[in-house]
C-alpha cells in the first residue's frame, strides 16, 4: 500500500512559501492511537520524496546533529545532482514514478510505501493510479499561500478520524480522479 502521510494546515499547505516548516515542528502531538507516527513508521518498507523535501530534511539534520531517520531504502525523485547522506540508502531517480513504484514494492519486502512529501509528488502517483491512501493531520494555523497538500483532483473515502494533541486527523481511501474528470473524460 502507497500512503501520502502528513501535516497539512487548516488552509490546505504542506511548507510556507519559502519551504520553511516552523509553523509544525511548534505544534503540539499527541502519541499512539491509529495515527501515531512510530506505529506508521514501523509498518513501511520503503520511502520516497521529492528533492525539495529531501534537500529540507538534509538542512533540519544538519542544524540538529540528528542521523537520517529513515532505516528503509528511501527514493529521491529529482531532475538533479544532489548529495547522498552518509550511511543511509538512498537512490535518486527521476521521470516516470510507475518504475520507482515497482522498485520500492520490491525493496519493501512486503511492507508499505510511504510518499514522505510533497504534494506534487503525491498527486504523480495518484494521477498513475498507484496512490491508495491519504493520511492527513490538519494543524490549528493558516499560512495564506505556500507548497500546496495535493495538487490535484481527486474524489476520496473518508475511512477514519482522529485526534492527535493540537492535531485534526483523517484517513482517506483515493477513489481516483474526481468524477467529473472521468465523466469528461
């Protein structure tokens, strides 16, 4: 199973307009529960992101000291040279995500796939109909303008809600495109 899961903002942001996000790491979570990060982390098998994403993990470890998190093969989709991290697996692929969806299945072992961010990246595998699910925690602020949740159209289930601290939480099925694309279409 390929799961987008994040934090958003009330009005719909992953990252302020300059990628920045300070406007998370201050909010307050909650532990365990269907929506606990380490029950989630604990069940993927592999990982992937964009570069922008990527490039903003790399700079918060390098201000923290902190090793990169991710025990997993971890996917960097990029159109770009960029620096490996030291130690961890990661492999850097670009243009169509079908083919890094069948290498991280492969690299899972059974295990799930995780869209780490961001949006964009998320909406490639829906519009490729590899995308199965949505897990979303809507942060108490409003930034205005930034790096969109999901930029595309897509009709989803609602399965599951939740509290998490200062966190709104929802798990959403993808149904597919919104209906009136495949009416349209």
């Amino acid at each position: 199973m390929l799961t987008y899961y994040t934090a958003t903002t009330l009005d719909g942001f992953i990252a302020d307009p300059d990628d920045s996000l300070d406007w998370l790491l201050r909010q307050k979570g909650g532990e365990g529960g269907s929506f606990g990060f380490d029950a989630f982390l604990s069940g993927v098998g592999a990982t992937v992101m964009g570069s922008t994403t990527y490039e903003w993990v790399r700079a918060h470890l390098a201000r923290s000291g902190e090793s990169w998190p991710y025990a997993m093969p971890s996917w960097v989709m990029t159109s770009r040279a960029l620096t490996p991290v030291d130690g961890a697996d990661i492999r850097f692929a670009s243009g169509n995500v079908r083919a890094v969806h069948e290498a991280m299945t492969a690299a899972a072992g059974g295990k799930d796939l995780w869209v780490v961010g961001g949006g964009d990246l998320a909406g490639q595998f829906a519009q490729a109909d590899l995308l199965d699910e949505v897990v979303v925690s809507v942060a108490p602020v409003t930034l205005g303008a930034g790096r969109p949740l999901l930029p595309r159209r897509l009709d989803l289930e609602l399965v599951e809600t939740g509290r998490s601290g200062a966190f709104v939480n929802a798990r959403y099925r993808v149904a597919g495109p919104l209906l009136e694309d495949r009416v349209a279409g």
